[in-house]
C-alpha cells in the first residue's frame, strides 16, 4: 500500500480564521478555537483511497471525527461547501481516562473511494485535566 503526498489546505469555521495548525506530520488546533475544525488535505493527483490510519493525540483528543472526499474544489475556496464534498463516515474517539491519558488511540478506516480532496472535520475535544486549551491533534 503506498502513502499518499499532499498538501494541506486548511479551512476553520465561519471566522474565516486559520485556527488549525498543519505541520509536517501532524495536526493541531490553536488554543481555545472554536468546533467543529475543518482540514482539507489535497493529494498531488486523483487517487482511490482505500483506508485511512489516523493516529491520536493521548490527551488533545477529539470526540468525533468525520471523513469526506471530493473531486474537486471551486477557484475560489468557500468555507462549508458540503456540496462538493461526498461523506465517508466517521469515527468516535474515547476519551482516555481509563489510561490516565497515556495512551494514544490508532484509528483505521476502510473506505473505498476516488478523489483528489480528503476533508476531515473535528468534533469538540475531550475535556480532561491535561488539555487546558482545549485542543485537538492527531498526526
């Protein structure tokens, strides 16, 4: 199975603000941003993706975390186009306090779909003692 090279374009909720952070092999949102957070990854060309690995932060951790593809994207890049972009599903994160935060969560997701634009939308962290800014991350 090859890796996927992309770029990342980053759209967060309606104050037009970039409030998630893309590294290079992780991602993290500012601190006290607003929920949902949205990223767009775009891969160098259209491909079949086939299963997704998410790997999660053991304490900035979100509740939930959804999965769409698409084709395209418009010239001009609107923030909270559903229309173009085709739902794959979602995964739930469990919220670690039975490892006292310790463990990090490995999240796999098989998907069989074609597109050149991956979206993932964060759901509202986990509050626990560790993540005082209320963030997510996950690599």
């Amino acid at each position: 199975m090859a890796r996927m090279c992309f770029r990342t374009l980053v759209q967060s909720p309606a104050s037009g603000d970039s409030v998630l952070r893309p590294r290079k092999t992780d991602v993290l949102a500012f601190r006290f941003c607003q929920f949902p957070q949205e990223i767009v990854l775009q891969m160098v060309e259209r491909c079949r993706v086939r299963k997704l690995q998410l790997l999660v932060h053991q304490y900035m951790i979100s509740s939930k975390i959804e999965f769409y593809i698409s084709e395209s994207l418009p010239e001009y890049f609107v923030p909270y186009q559903a229309e173009r972009f085709r739902r794959l599903g979602y995964v739930s994160l469990c919220d670690n306090e039975k490892t006292g935060c310790k463990a990090r969560e490995l999240k796999s997701v098989y998907v069989d779909a074609v597109g050149q634009f991956l979206k993932l939308i964060f759901h509202q962290n986990h509050i626990n003692k560790y993540n005082i800014y209320n963030q997510v991350r996950a690599a």
